[in-house]
C-alpha cells in the first residue's frame, strides 16, 4: 500500500472504531511515516509524543527547549487525548505539530507559524496531496460528553497551543500606542511560555521583565 493511501484510509471507519486501543501504534506509525516523506529523516526517531488527559481547547502542543549549558535541542509533542479522538485527528495534528518541531530541531528557530513552520506545513502538503492543507488552525467539534449532556457543542476552533498564544494577545485597536515592553511581550511571549511549560503566568511575565531589561541594556551599552 502507498503511503497515500494509507493517510487517506485514516478518514475511513476502519480505524475509528478501534481508534482507543491502537493509537498508541497508529501515533508511532505517522511519526515514522511524516519523518521520511516531510522531514527526510531529520527528526530523532524516538521523539516523545504522549497524550494529555487535560487540554480542551488545543488541539496539540509541541513544547520546544534545550538542554542546560547550551546542550541538545529537544522537542516533545502533546496530543490532547479529548480533542484527538479518531484517527483522521490524530494524522492532521500530529503533522502540524511535526512542523514545529521541526523549526525548532533542523532550523533552530521558534517562529509560530511563520516561515519556518509555512515552509514545512507546505512540505507536508505536497509529500501528501490527500491531506487536508496543513494550516494553523483546526476546527473541530468536540465529541466527548461533556457531564450529563450528551449533545455535541458547538463547533469550536481548536488551536495549537502557538495559536492560542497569539490569540490571547491580540486586543482591540488601544487609542495609545503599545509600549516597548508590551511589544517585547507580543513577540516573546509564545517562546518563554514554552521554556517554562507548566509554570504560571506569573513566572513567564517575570521572566519576559528579566529578559528585557538585559535586552535593553545591551542596546543601551
Ligand atoms: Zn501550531
């Protein structure tokens, strides 16, 4: 069977019904499969991707960092395991997030979804035409019961936690022009947010302080 045809088979029904039991398997099979046709093996072929009980609103995550005293770079991805819950999910969000990952460990550049991350989504597109266009963001209704209501919400945007990132700070036209700081946070706040992963906003806010006072004080020197 053609790789083509494989990903193609993911929206079909076979793979749903079982999709609990072998998603772990299916996971390591896109990884493999994405690493050779998008990435040309360039991806560590053991990278962690495990799957979170907790994120409702994001469809995955690729957390980015590097070992102390400048050591490896290392990405880990995410997947929701609420938002990912059949096999068609899984393959478009494993890719997206692949694509980060990929800035960040080939290019050694963190930059959302800007060129870097466009560059490989575009890739991804092109190695497989069957695909739904890799873009930013995925709309996806959420399947799972939520309480005692079994009706399906609404339809919702699920991002990836980058989207989310850039949503949140996005705010309406101020009459006052944003200040040095504020526009330091606008373009930082997604990278320090992913160095300190599962710490409060308050410890990325102290950072982003600490980080642009040095910053200020190089250009001043
Ligand atoms: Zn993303």
């Amino acid at each position: 069977m053609t790789p083509g045809c494989f990903l193609q088979s993911l929206s079909g029904p076979g793979y749903s019904r079982n999709f609990q039991q072998t998603k772990e398997e299916l996971t390591r099979k896109l990884y493999c499969l994405y690493n050779t046709s998008v990435f040309h093996s360039k991806l560590p072929r053991n990278m962690s991707v495990s799957w979170n009980k907790k994120m409702r609103k994001t469809a995955g995550y690729c957390i980015t960092g590097q070992e102390r005293g400048g050591g490896n770079r290392y990405a880990r991805i995410q997947l929701s395991e609420k938002v990912c819950d059949s096999a068609d999910r899984l393959r478009d969000t494993l890719v997206h997030e692949m694509c980060h990952a990929a800035t960040w460990l080939i290019n050694s550049v963190r930059d959302g979804h800007g060129p870097f991350w466009k560059l490989y989504a575009h890739k991804a597109t092109l190695a497989h035409p069957e695909l739904p266009t890799v873009t930013r963001c995925h709309g996806y209704d959420i399947n799972y019961k939520l309480g005692r209501h079994s009706k399906s919400l609404d339809t919702q945007r699920f991002v990836c936690a980058l989207c989310t990132g850039q949503l949140v700070l996005l705010t309406p036209a101020k009459t006052r022009a944003p200040t040095p700081f504020a526009n330091f946070v606008k373009e930082n706040y997604g990278s320090v947010r992913q160095d300190l992963v599962g710490q409060s906003h308050g410890e990325v806010m102290r950072k982003l302080s600490v980080d642009f006072a040095t910053k200020t004080k190089l250009s001043q020197s």
